[in-house]
C-alpha cells in the first residue's frame, strides 16, 4: 500500500483553528460535524464551536440572507403552493403552450413537482437567455410567463429566492475556508462570486494526486457476482477491526444504491456480528407507517378498490385495533373479486357494497368494518383545508387504530408526519394561500420530506454514496464501483434539451466522479479505500469504474483469498476435510446456536419420523362419508400428483396443503371459462335427463327447444351462486353477463358438434358421484364423472368428459402401445417384460381418469363400459380413448383399443392404486431419481423449501 500524504484538511485545521475568526465551511452537514470532532484530536485546541464548522447550504443561507434583511427566503412548500395554484389557474384558462399542452391542463396536477423543481432556476435562466438568444419559442414564452408570475407570487408574500440572489459576500471580519466547492451541484452559480472575493474567501479544490506518490493508484476489486462482493466487504472490515484494530465506528460504508442493496449489506454484517448504522433518510412516504397518508390517497383516487383496501389493512405497522376483520374484510374481497368499483349507465357502483348485498352468507360486522373504513376515509377527499385533514387524521386513528400497541418506530414516523401537516397548517393561515385539492398535497409534500431515524447503535456507519465522501474516516468502503453507479454529473437547466442547454451556457455538462473517488481516498485516514465492484450486481450487469486499477477476482474460486476471516466458511472448511484448515479460533453466536438445536434435534429424529408417519398415514384416513375405519383416501388426482413426486403430494395433501399465499383477487381465473362451461353443460344435460330427451339434431341445427334449455342454462350457470371456483360473485356475474354473445356461441357451436356424435343416446348420469371401498387393502376411492351416455339403439355406454380445450387432453392414454396391436412379436413381449421389472413410477404411466372411472362405474354401479372419449369444449373436437362404436361415431381413423383392451390399462391402474396405499400407510415418500430429475424439479412450486438438490452445472 502507498504511504497515505497527509490530509489536506487536518492541514489547515491545525494552522489555522486557533484563529476564532476563521470559519470552514463543507460540502454537508456530516462532513463538517465529524471534522469538527476530529479537529480536537489533530490539533491544541481542547474544544472548539460547533458553529465555526458549517455546511454548504448553511453557508449560503447565512450569506444571501444578509443582503435582505427586509424579506424572507422562501419555503420550498411555498413554491409547490404556487405551482399547484398555478397550475389550476392554467386549467380555467390555460397559458401555457409548451411546459404543459393545452389538451392535458385540465389534468395537469402530476406537472406540479417538476416546474417547482424549474423555479429555482428561473433567475439564472433569464439572465443566460437575455445575454445568448435572439429568438423565443413557444417554450421561451412560457418560461418567462412562469418567471413573471413566480416574481409576483414572491413579491405578494415578502419573500426572495435566495437561488435568485447574487450579492456580494461580506465577510464580516471573518475568513472562510471552503473546501472542495467544486463538487456541488449549484457550484458554477456561485463560483464567479467566490473566486472575486479571496481577500476573506479561501478555496480549497479536490487535490488533483500526481502520478509520482502512486497515491491515485487505488484499485478496485472485482468480483464474479454481489453476493462474492458483499460478502468480501463483510470480511474486509472483520479483518480491519480484528488484526489492524480499527474501531468499527471509524469505518464507513458508502452504497450508491441503498433502496437496492442496504438489506443485503445489513445481513451480511449481521451474520458476521459486525454492529453496524444505517444512515439512510428516505421520504417520509416511503416508510412503512409514513406510507399510510399515500395509501389513503390511492384508496380515495382508486374508489376503494381491492389493491388499494388491501394494501392499506395489511400494513402491519400500523397499530389497528382490530385486524382480524380486517383479514376478513380482504378475504372477502378476494373471494367475491371487488376488484374495483365503476360507472354503468351513468350510475356509481361500489363493487363491496353490492357484493355485500348478493353474499349467500351475512357477515354484517366485515361489512359494517368496511361501511366506516369508506366513510372515514372519504373525510380525507372532502377536507378543504390541512386543518380539516388533521380533524380527519384524529378521527380516523380513534377509530381504527390502538396507539398502546403501536411500535416507539411507527409512532415517531406518524408524529412527524402530523408535525409537517402542522407545518402547512401554519402557512396556510400565515399567508391564506388555499390549495385546490388540499389531501393530495400533503400526500406529495410527505413524498418530498426526508426522515432519518435517529439510530443509538454503536458500529460501521453505512451512508449513502457522496454523503460521508469529504468526512474523516480510519477507513472508507464502497460497495458497487461500477462506472455506472459511480457517476456524477450536474446539468444546469436539465428542464431544457441538450442542443438548446448547450446553446445556451456555451459549456458541456460538469462531470465530478472523479473527484468523488478522489475524495474517498483522500479521506480514508488510516488505510487505503477499499473499492469493490461486481459483473452481476443485484439488478444488471456492470464494469468497474475507470478511474481505478481493476484487481480481477471474478474466477477466483478459492475462499481463503476471498473470505479470509470469515467463520462460517472456515468451518465448512474444516468439516469437509480441507488440507491446512483448522476449526476457527472465533465462531459466531448464530453457529454457537445452530450447532446445539442441531446436537438436541438429533436425539429426537428417530421419534419425530414415526411421529411423521402416523401423522400422514392418519391424515389421509380421513375419508369423507362412510369410510372404513383408516381407510385411505384415493383419487385421480392424488394419484396423478403421487407419481409424479411424492414429497411434492406430500406438501399438497389436503391437510398439509402448503402453497404460497397470494391476496390478489382476480376477476376471472384461469379456470374460470372451464368451470362456467362445465356448469352449463351439467344443466343442460341434467335437463335433459329429467325430460327424457335424447340428443338429437338435424341439419346441423337444434330442435328449438333444446336451444331454449341451453339458453336457461346458460343463464341459471352465470347466476349460480356456489362455492369456491364454481361462486359467480357480483362483478363477475356482470361481466359473464356482457359477454354472453360470446359464451353462447361457444357452448352452441359445443353442443351441436356433441349432438351430432352422440346422435340418438339419452343421458344416463352427469356429475355423478362414483366411491367404492376396498376390503382387503382398506382404502376408499373416490370419483366424478362429466357425462354418461347410453346408446338407445344398441345399449352400450359412452363415458364421456369433457376438457376446456385441446390442450386440457391427456397425451399418454394407455400403459403400452402395444396393448391394442394384434402384433404378438417377440421383441415387444420382450419389452413389456422389461418394462415389468421396473418400479412403476419408471414406467409407462397412463392417464389415470379414464381406467379409473371405468373401474369404479363396474365395481359400483355393475355397468360395462364399452366406449370412452374426451371433448374439447373450445374447439369442439372429439378425443376417442377406447371403443369400437366411439371410433365409429368420431369417424376417426386413429386405431383405438376396444373395451377388452383396454382393461390392461385399468388393471395396471389398479396396481398402481394398491402400490400408492401401501406406500401412504408406511410413509414412504422416497423420491426416484430418475422420474424426480433437475428438468422437473428446478420447475416445481415447492423447489424452495424440498432438500432434494442438484449440482446445477452438472445437472445432476
């Protein structure tokens, strides 16, 4: 490392503190507190005046006041009042042409934040314009109409912009050292003045390091990825406080982007035991409890809907009173899908009030809960001033909040929130300036304010990128040094384009990252800043930024290079074996911890696995109806799951029945279009039935009525008022009801083509309940089936279901292909031999529906059944499975099994039902290495919380 020269602040603090008339001025408030302590350690003096050691803006503030002792700066809250008001002014009666189109002035409200941001640009802009243009456009004369109209605005209400202002700076017999002026943003604003004045002004740049003391020769190091990096860092500053014995407060990590990587970095140092700060303000809205004044905002603008109420009630840091109707309240919008109230026919619909009236079961506390929710939150809209949103605010916490139980955090964030709505509660009646829509501004005004929670800990500072570059510290860390996030530039009057801000201040755009990178290491006092950079970050790729030496680690594999100090990894190490690696001298309290709950769930293993397996073979006994004692429980669809993967049956089994929990409500599911068709066929041929009507058809056209039976069915299906999936809430009744044309179509077009089929059969059962019960391996199984057909001309059967679409069809239909062939060769007997000897789930698996339910329709109900199909509902297209008479119908010249082959397929099914019993009654959830391979798993719903794992790159 290269001799670090001594800092050029500790410099002239030592010669010039003594001097009581000298004062330092620096780029922020942290860098001059932090100087200021650090000067009683490098200099004589035994205290200093904090007051000697200002910030940039303060500075300023101080200087330009002095030359208007008769006006008062303006608040920043007072220019958004004026913009707001102007802006509706502009809506009445628009004059502006550029900054906002006369077509958008009516709803022009989201300009306001950035002309306010314009504002304090004004003064400069209109000096550069008047000195370096001849010509105004459209947007020219809107600029200078928004300068005429902010001068009269300051000068009804005696104030001044001190951006505006140029006075000489007096010093007052005092002498100013600024340091490092150069890398404020308004610097060019200011320069010309301060460098006309050096008699009491003294600047002191960025040092420009010269190649000879290699000083600018710091690297950064690069890594394969953020986690490498983060993890780096952690370690780096471990080994800084433990073998170079720096104090952890004497070290300061700086973050580019801490909304992105400040919970990562926090883990890390928490896992290392490393105590570390968070200096990270961020808008009074972008808080947790901060959030509600905009979360009612967007359930007033959104008129309740499902998102907007949700997103309120599930903010659990604020202190409601009572949360389980809140629960209940969402559940029920998700259930009944409000998903947002509408205008139909000129009248207002609030979808929660009248899903409340079509509910089959009352619960008239949720919904008397969301009857005040609407009422107190509309208070919010219909303030008319911020001391009718204050009356609102108390209101609506009496209500609905219980403030013993609200945490020190979310309470001190409300308080400051109520104290800036006192804020502007003082200016409104200071200056009576009313604003249009007095709820939304203060919505915004919280948007803009910045809340730092005041953090007693004691550790590593983490500061945001910039914020600490000019303080003192023993060492400096920043994370993600890549050219991108490591850039700064300054554009003055950015509300223009390039070619006309160019034209107009004749200079390009002033770029100082370089003078940043500088500044860390200038001040990192101890040792050299540590610079990190990642290729993969946590959102991009990226490269380390050029004003550095790149140190590239991104194919170093070896952790000790990596992660010298860092336990966990040494103790890995040591229990892998590794050469040379010793157990760690020093192990954190979480491994402390997790070795005992490992050595005390050991002694318990043995009993918790027969535990498991009484637990699932219980479980699954639990068979509806008149089930024998411990019977299991068999489907189609348990089946279908259990070969597929055991572990993930296991994780779905309806008692179990894990899944990731998701509030959203949808207005129409993926299933919602089957189970609507499905209803209404299930009607329709129930009607049949009843009436003793056979399917009939001619010339391609239905009798009228059967149309008519379809048309009630297609009505009695949108009104149905089920459970679950089946349930037609209000709104989606609605909707099923503007879109019927185009249902009837579908299900007509359905029906005819099905007709045509089953020409001359009557309907012998639909949606009927198949169960039989097993004796000899105790389990009971259950079905339904979607249509049975008898043909009235020759008596067989037709078992039919029915699939939304193509796509829903099963592919594999029958154990081998071989079963329905009349080829008796030796070399396919030889095949299925093989195929014998193989555990089932490595065969070839049938579809299950089919098999079954042919099994279960001649076990319980003693019916053959000759011919099986499945039908698309979309597309109207028949799928023959088996039956000589089915293929006849189907005109399909597809070679399908008959009924006597295809029982091969059923009795291999009924192996694979004895096969699943057996292994659910021992616990046998093993999984098939085979069946469960990386393709499927790194795909599965449940890949986060199953132990089976890959070697990724292997695949294996």
């Amino acid at each position: 490392m290269a001799e670090i020269p001594e800092n050029i602040v500790e410099k002239i603090l030592k010669e010039n503190i003594k001097n009581q008339d000298t004062i330092f001025v620096f780029p922020t408030e942290i860098a001059a507190s932090l100087w200021a302590d650090r000067s009683i350690f490098v200099t004589d003096c035994q205290a200093v005046a904090l007051e000697r050691f200002l910030a940039w803006d303060k500075f300023k503030g101080e200087a330009v006041r002095s030359e208007n002792q008769n006006k008062i700066s303006v608040p920043s809250t007072m220019r958004q009042i004026f913009v707001s008001r102007l802006i509706e002014q502009n809506a009445e009666k628009p004059f502006f042409k550029s900054l906002i189109s006369e077509k958008y002035s009516k709803t022009a409200e989201s300009f306001s934040t950035w002309i306010a941001s314009i504002l304090p640009k004004l003064g400069m802009w209109k000096e550069y314009f008047e000195k370096n243009s001849s010509q105004k456009d459209a947007e020219d004369q809107d600029l200078l109409v928004l300068y005429e109209k902010y001068t009269e605005f300051l000068n009804k209400y005696g104030f001044f912009d001190p951006a505006w202002e140029k006075p000489p700076f007096k010093s007052n017999g005092k002498h100013y050292f600024i340091f490092f002026p150069e890398i404020n943003s308004d610097w060019e604003e200011y320069k010309f003045i301060l460098e006309s004045t050096k008699e009491f002004i003294t600047l002191v740049n960025v040092p420009d390091f010269s190649e000879e003391n290699n000083f600018n020769k710091s690297e950064v190091k690069f890594f394969n990825n953020s986690r490498v990096e983060l993890k780096n860092i952690a370690n780096k500053i471990f080994e800084l406080h433990h073998q170079k014995k720096i104090d952890w407060q004497s070290m300061a990590i700086s973050v580019p982007d801490m909304e992105l990587y400040g919970s990562y970095i926090d883990r890390e140092l928490e896992l290392m035991e490393i105590p570390h700060v968070l200096r990270f303000s961020r808008p009074l809205s972008g808080t947790p409890a901060g959030n509600l004044f905009n979360q009612i905002k967007e359930c007033i603008s959104s008129k309740n809907s499902y998102d907007s109420i949700k997103n309120l009630l599930l903010n659990d840091s604020l202190p409601w009173k009572k949360p389980e109707l809140a629960q209940k309240l969402i559940a029920f919008g998700q259930e009944n899908h409000c998903i947002c109230s509408y205008v139909y026919g000129g009248e207002k619909i609030d979808v929660w009030e009248k899903s409340f009236g079509d509910a089959k079961y009352k619960d008239f506390e949720v919904e008397n809960f969301y009857n005040s929710l609407k009422t107190y939150l509309k208070k919010f809209n219909q303030a008319k001033n911020f001391n009718s949103i204050r009356t609102s605010y108390f209101e609506f916490r009496n209500k609905f909040f219980d403030m013993e139980n609200c945490s020190d955090s979310a309470n001190k964030i409300l308080g400051r929130c109520v104290s800036e709505l006192g804020a502007l509660i003082d200016l409104e009646n200071q200056y009576d300036c009313a604003v249009p829509s007095p709820f939304d501004f203060f919505a915004e005004q919280l948007e803009s304010k910045k809340y730092l929670e005041q953090a007693s800990e004691f550790g590593v500072q983490i500061y945001e990128y910039k914020t600490a570059a000019c303080a003192p510290f023993d060492c400096h860390l920043i994370i993600d040094s890549s050219q991108a996030s490591l850039n700064v530039s300054y554009k003055d009057f950015s509300f223009l384009n390039e070619n006309k801000r160019k034209k107009l201040l004749n200079r390009d755009e002033s770029n100082v990252s370089d003078k940043f990178v500088q500044l860390y290491q200038l001040n990192s006092l101890k040792e050299s800043a540590y610079f990190t950079c990642a290729e993969r970050t946590l959102d991009a790729y990226a490269q380390p930024v050029s004003y550095l030496k790149m140190n590239d680690l991104r194919k170093e594999k070896n952790e000790k290079i990596l992660f010298s100090e860092n336990p966990y990894n040494l103790e890995k190490e040591w229990f892998i074996g590794s050469e040379d690696c010793e157990f760690p001298p020093k192990i954190t309290e979480i491994q402390s911890k997790s070795f005992k709950n490992w050595m005390n769930f050991q002694k318990i293993v043995p009993v918790l696995q027969e535990k498991a397996v009484d637990a699932v073979t219980e479980l699954n006994s639990k068979t509806p109806g008149n089930a024998g004692q411990n019977s299991i429980y068999v489907s189609k669809s348990l089946l279908s799951k259990f070969y597929d993967c055991p572990r993930k049956w296991l994780f779905a089994c309806r008692e179990m029945n894990l899944k990731e929990q998701d509030k959203a409500a949808v207005l129409l599911d993926r299933f919602a279009a089957g189970n609507l068709y499905h209803k209404i066929l299930e009607i329709y041929l129930k009607t049949l039935k009843n009436n003793g009507f056979h399917l009939e058809i001619e010339e391609d056209k239905l009798e009228e009525k059967y149309e008519q039976i379809l048309e009630n069915a297609i009505t009695e299906a949108i009104n149905f008022d089920g459970e679950g999936n089946e349930k037609n809430c209000f709104l989606k009744k609605e909707l099923l009801k503007t879109t019927r044309p185009a249902i009837k179509r579908t299900i007509l077009n359905f029906i005819k083509e099905f007709t045509k089929i089953f020409n001359n059969c009557e309907v012998d059962d639909c949606e009927g309940e198949l169960r039989i019960q097993d004796e000899e391996f105790n389990f009971t199984f259950n079905g339904r089936i979607d249509c049975l057909l008898k043909d009235c001309e020759n008596g067989q059967y037709y078992l039919v279901d029915f699939k939304n679409s193509d796509s829903a069809v099963p592919k594999n239909l029958y154990f081998t292909e071989e079963e329905f062939k009349t080829s008796e060769e030796g070399e396919n007997l030889q095949s299925a031999e093989i195929n014998k000897n193989l555990p089932l789930e490595e065969q070839n698996l049938p579809d299950f529906q089919m098999p079954a339910y042919t099994w279960l329709m001649e076990k319980q109900k003693n019916i053959c059944i000759q011919n099986a199909a499945f039908f698309s509902i979309n597309e109207a297209k028949v799928w023959p499975v088996f039956g000589y008479e089915m293929q006849r119908r189907a005109n399909s010249r597809k070679e399908i099994p008959d009924c006597e082959k295809f029982k091969k397929t059923t009795e291999k099914v009924i192996e694979f039902v004895k096969n699943y019993v057996q292994r659910i009654r021992i616990g046998d959830f093993k999984l098939n290495e085979k069946v469960q391979n990386y393709e499927k798993c790194s795909a599965c719903e449940y890949n986060s919380i199953c132990r089976k794992t890959f070697n990724v790159g292997k695949h294996e």
